[in-house]
C-alpha cells in the first residue's frame, strides 16, 4: 500500500513504531495491506501461517479460542490503535495459536512479520530505542497496576479497622481499640504485605484519620475515614 502520512502520524503514537524513521516507516507500510473488514469477518484462525501482525485503525477484534466442547472463550478484545498478534512474531512462530474476528466494522493494517523484523535486525539503533519505548511503557502499566493494587488495599485495611472499631468500641465517631493480633498477621489475613499494611497506616495517620501506638489504634475520625479515597 501507498505510506500514506495519516498512517505514518497514527503509527507513530504505538511504541512498536514511534522509533522508526520516515525511510523506514514507508518501507514497512509498502509492504502492509490495508484491511477492511465487516462485522464478524474472520482476521484468521488457529492454526493458519504467521506472516503478518495488525494494527487497528479502527474499530474493534477479538482474539479467541474454541474449546474441546466448542466453546468460545474469548481471551482479548482489542480498541482502535493498538496491534494484536505481535507476541507470535517475536517468538518466530510458524502459526498462530488463536482466531481472531472483527466485532464490528474494522479498518487494520496487516503488516508483514518479516519485514519488520528486517528493518530492526538491519538499525540496532532503532532496535535500542524500540526496547527503550516498550520498556518506559511496560513501567508505566507496573506503576499503574500498582496504585490500583495500593487503592484496593487501602479500602481493605479501612474497612477492617471500621470493622475492628464497629465490633470493640460500639457506634461512634472515635473508636479506640486493640488489634486483635499482630500487624503482619493482621496484614496476611487482609492478603496484603506487612509492608504495603504498614505504609497504609502511616499514610492514614499522616492524613490525620487515625493515631497508632503499637497495636492500639484510635480512629479520630470514623465518618471522614470511611468516605477516604
């Protein structure tokens, strides 16, 4: 297909591709095809020859397995501007291991495995800066998943200690009270690490919520407590 520069700027926002110069991005898209697709078309199935991964420009896929008693069981659904089938490549393989379909009216760019693959082993340039973009993203998606893991935790820890505090001290506003046992164990019982228990505590006392002195807690504050986010 024509490197048509609308391709090339929307391109250039994925990680696979904001590391290629302009040679090389019109290189790698000579060789693509544009795809469009209608609802429920199949992209390919299992078991078929790995020459191309995609990109989506529009629309939606989803990428799925049949089980042994004919099941489906969908393993990802993929939005406008981002590729699917890409792992299959980096791993050199010889077919793919699920089907893919469009769920609704889908433009892809079906972009051909080996020629990619050419241009990063031909530019260990470009081959360094691809691992520097896919590594800053994989460390975004770490630290994302980490503050939704800290967010749930913190809600686990509150609603023990309401809890501890509702059982102990009766229906009050200021509830003083014991941990019925150790703090680490306290934390294992919440599936959370001694850790991550200790630095919630800290941080909700810091906020002014509560007042710790070894395993005696005092809730100053059960109603701004129980709305914290």
């Amino acid at each position: 297909m024509q490197p048509h520069t609308l391709y090339q700027t929307i391109l250039r926002e994925h990680p696979l591709f904001s590391a290629l110069n302009a040679g090389q991005m019109g290189e790698l898209l000579e060789n693509s095809r544009l795809l469009n697709l209608e609802r429920n078309e199949i992209i390919f199935r299992q078991s078929d020859a790995c020459e191309y991964f995609y990109f989506i420009i529009s629309g939606r896929v989803k990428v799925y397995l049949i089980t042994q008693s004919g099941q489906e069981k969908v393993l990802e659904i993929f939005d406008d501007r981002n590729t699917f089938a890409e792992a299959m490549m980096f791993m050199s393989a010889d077919t793919y291991v699920a089907n893919a379909q469009a769920v609704q009216p889908t433009q892809l760019l079906a972009i051909p495995n080996t020629t990619y693959i050419q241009i990063i082993r031909d530019n260990p340039d470009t081959a360094i800066a691809l691992l520097g973009k896919l590594s800053n993203k994989l460390q975004k998606r770490i630290n994302e998943i980490e503050i939704l893991s800290l967010k749930n935790a913190t809600h686990r820890v509150i609603r023990y200690l309401l809890s501890q505090g509702l059982r102990l001290c009766g229906d009050c506003n200021y509830m003083s009270f014991e941990l019925p046992m150790t703090k680490r164990l306290v934390a294992g019982h919440l599936s959370i690490q001694p850790e991550t228990f200790s630095r919630i505590i800290h941080h909700l006392s810091d906020e002014g919520l509560v007042r710790i002195d070894g395993r005696l807690f005092c809730i100053l504050d059960s109603e701004k407590l129980e709305q914290y986010e």
